[in-house]
C-alpha cells in the first residue's frame, strides 16, 4: 500500500512539474489573417510572444507550451489607429478616452493639437509599463499665426502663436525637445512662417501634418507637408475662380478689425466653402490632387458628413452614448436631440467631402483614417468604425479603408517595417473579429479580443480595468 502511495505521489509531481509555470508565446489558431500587404489569408496560426509576433503558418498541431486561442471562424486584423484625435479637448473624457479606444480595437493613436502642459501628462501615464492604453504619438499644440483660432477664449486652448519666423524656430524646437512625435500647421499661419516651420521641422526630422493655411493654395502647401487634414480648403484651390477667391482671403486675413482667430477663421468658411464647391473645375481639380499624392490625406468623414449621416442615426450609438460619463452622455444626448428636430440640414459639403475622398483615391493620394474625436459627437473609439463605413461609401473598398486605419498611420511615421500589416517581427496589435469585414466594413466592431503590445484582452475586461491601473 505503502509503495501505491509513493507511486501514486511521484506521478502527480510528475504531472505538475511538466505543467508550464507561464506560457512561452500565445498562438491564435486556424484564424482567417487579413491585412492591406498581405491580402487574406485562410486556416493560420498566429503566434506572438511579449510584444512581437514570432511566426505566421498554415494551422498543423498546436504547438506546445502555448496558451491556445481558437480562431476558427473569425478573422484577424492589424490593431487600429485613430489618426485624429484630441486627448485633452474634453478634460472629462481624458482618463476614460485610452480604454475606449482599445475596447473598439484601437491600439494606437496619434493626438493632433494639445497644449504641451496638459498632454504631456496624459502621453507619460499611456506610456508607463503595462498601461491598458494604446501606443501614443503626440504633436503638442497647433501652430498658427500671429491670430490664433484656439486661444482659450472663443475657443479650448490648443493652440499658439507664432507671429514671427524666430518664435516659430524656437516653438518647434521646444516641441522636439519635449518629445513630440511630429508637428501641426494651423489655418492663420502666413505663407513665410509656414515655410519657415517646414525648414525647422525637416531640419529636426519631424513629420508634418497640416491644415492647408487660408494663405495659402493646396497645391502649394500640400506637397510640403506629410498630412492634411478634414480636405479643409482644398475646395478654394479646385475652383474656376481659385485666384479671385485666395485675393479676396488675402485681405480679409489682414484682419484690420482685429477679430478674434476663431471668428476670422470662421467668417472665410462660411463666405468662401460652398461657392467655392459650387464652382468646382474638373480639370484644374484634378491637377490639384496631382500634386498631392505623396501627402496623405485624412478626411475625417464621419465629422465632414455629419449632416447627411449623423451618428445618433445609428443602431448602435445609444450603447456607444453609454460607455462615456453620464453627465456628457446627457449633453450630448441634447445636442443629438437638437439637431435631430433641426430643418433640413444643407448637405452639400458632407456630399462633396464624400465626392474629393473618391476622387483622391482614385488618383492615388493616400487616405488615412482620423475622426477628430471628442469634438462634434465623436465617442472614442466607436467613431473610427463609423469612418471606415464612410471611406467604404466614398469608394473604398472594406481592405483599403482597413489600410486606411493601419499601414497608412505607420508609413507617416516610417515605422511600417514593424506595424500595419501581421507578418513576422510586427508589433504585436491585433483584432480577433467575429465576423467578415471584408464582407462588411461593419464588421470590424464585431470584436472578441484585442491584443495590445502582447496583451490579450476582450473590450469588456478592457472597459473594466480602471481598478487596476
């Protein structure tokens, strides 16, 4: 009996010591692999360990000591990006807005306007080790002219003066040292500062994004830059009357009055944006965005085109409405009811918006994918589904507007050799879906898991982490 139990023992610590303490790697098995490089791929096992994917095979024998999640019948795509987003715009939303992006599959995002005072904070608190929050790329605030548009007054303060080519230099300078990832060009730049803050940035080795200057052409301003975002006054270039209607811009932003940026800004919009439209030129457009095909272009659809498909139209924005603080989800909620009761809304720039991102495509200029999230309506996270359903409607196919959302994000930042695509030595961000998107660009909410730096999380463990962080 004695000997039985002995047996019996050293069997049992047998078992236990060949139990593995930890996983060596993960492997996603026999998972459909799509990506904007690779095309589709049927029946494969995606293994990654730590932050890094290890290899990418045809689905054999599971492999030992991995811990095994089965992907049949869903589908894997790259991690997603918001390429347009303002992480202090809306102070309330600040600390929830990481875990909201990566609950709808968003494992990286790129801030476009902050003041460095408040978005450094935010970017060091994404940043520290295992932080449930997407890789971050931030620019500090927006760079505009002696007239500043976000001066804190009319408007949040995310933006600052540059009046002089010198404050400009040392701006951006600052900028680089505070760690910024890249830099942005506001509306009432000049047409001397904006050259001058291209040559600094070039000369430190930043990206540039941009709002196409009021002072200057899109086919101008355009090929100097690396971004443009929301197609914002490449309108006034594909006009017949493009050079009457710059002259007429000209003096206005002289500003003798002595207006405030915002409403200088604004006044131009709304005198110049729809003739502009309504005197659109075929072939002068088209030579346009011919100078524009190395810049990529996100145009943040689902704000452009908010008129005609506004997102409390949707089936799901009420549970979207639910994910965010109750006090902002009551006043946007009222906003949504306003608009809802509102006459007929003047679709006309929501329509062309839709028209250019056609027609840029079809060109060659490369599209990325930005909502400008919180601002207008913008639920973190949700609303970058809702721009790959717009950049669907505007002509792309589901996989573009997945390029969109991941290799374009990472070829501005020239880090595509290890994000953008699921291939050996990538990053380790992944979606796991439930459904095609490929058959539906709707699909990519459809989410069972997201990976984020080699964390495996679903969005409601995602949602409910707060606690541990």
């Amino acid at each position: 009996m004695r000997s039985l139990i002995l047996l019996l023992l050293t069997a049992l610590m047998s078992c236990d010591s060949a139990r593995p303490t930890s996983w060596s790697a993960t492997a996603i098995t026999d998972v459909t692999v799509i990506d904007a490089i690779n095309g589709v791929r049927h029946n494969q096992t995606v293994t990654f360990s730590g932050d890094e994917i290890t290899a990418i095979e045809p689905t054999a024998i599971n492999p030992a000591n991995h811990h095994i999640i089965d992907g049949t019948g869903k589908f894997l795509i790259p991690g997603l990006w918001d390429f347009h987003v303002h992480l202090t715009y809306e102070p309330e939303l600040t600390a929830l807005m990481p875990r909201l992006f990566l609950s709808y599959g968003i494992t990286s995002v790129r801030d476009t306007g902050g003041l460095l005072r408040d978005i450094v904070p935010v970017v060091q608190k994404m940043q520290k080790p295992g932080a449930i929050a997407p890789r971050v790329f931030f620019a500090g605030p927006l760079l505009d002219g002696s007239d500043v548009v976000y001066d804190g007054k009319s408007r949040p303060e995310i933006g600052v003066q540059n009046a002089t080519k010198q404050q400009a230099k040392t701006t951006i300078e600052a900028l680089k040292a505070a760690g910024a990832s890249f830099i942005k060009i506001y509306e009432l730049v000049s047409e001397e500062i904006f050259f001058e803050m291209v040559s600094v940035a070039r000369a430190l080795d930043m990206p540039i994004d941009s709002h196409v200057p009021l002072s200057m052409l899109a086919s101008i301003a355009g090929p100097q830059v690396d971004s443009i975002e929301h197609l914002r006054n490449i309108e006034l270039d594909c006009a017949t009357n493009a050079d009457e209607l710059h002259r007429q811009r000209l003096l206005a932003l002289k500003n003798p009055q002595g207006r405030p940026g915002y409403e200088v800004r604004s006044a131009l919009h709304k005198a110049q944006r729809l003739p502009a439209i309504t005197a659109y030129d075929e072939d002068r457009c088209t030579q346009v965005l011919a100078k524009l095909t190395k810049t990529l272009q996100v145009p943040t659809l689902r704000l452009n085109a908010l008129q005609k498909y506004p997102p409390f139209s949707r089936d799901d924005w009420q549970q979207a409405l639910s994910r965010i603080p109750d006090d902002m989800s009551q006043r946007w909620q009222a906003i949504a009811d306003t608009l809802e009761k509102a006459e007929q809304s003047d679709t006309r720039f929501a329509e062309w918006s839709l028209f250019l991102t056609g027609k840029m495509h079809q060109q060659g200029v490369p599209i990325g994918a930005g909502t400008d999230t919180p601002i207008r309506l913008s639920v973190p996270g949700y609303s970058l589904h809702s721009e790959l359903e717009m950049l669907v409607l505007a002509g792309l196919t589901p996989l573009q507007a997945i390029a969109a959302a991941t290799i374009e994000p990472a070829r501005y930042f020239s880090i595509d050799h290890g994000m953008g695509q699921i291939a050996k030595g990538m990053k380790a961000d992944l979606v796991l879906l439930e459904q095609d998107p490929l058959k539906n660009i709707k699909h990519t909410k459809a989410i069972a898991l997201v990976v984020s730096k080699g964390t495996v999380m679903t969005p409601e463990e995602i949602l409910s982490s707060a606690d541990r962080q």
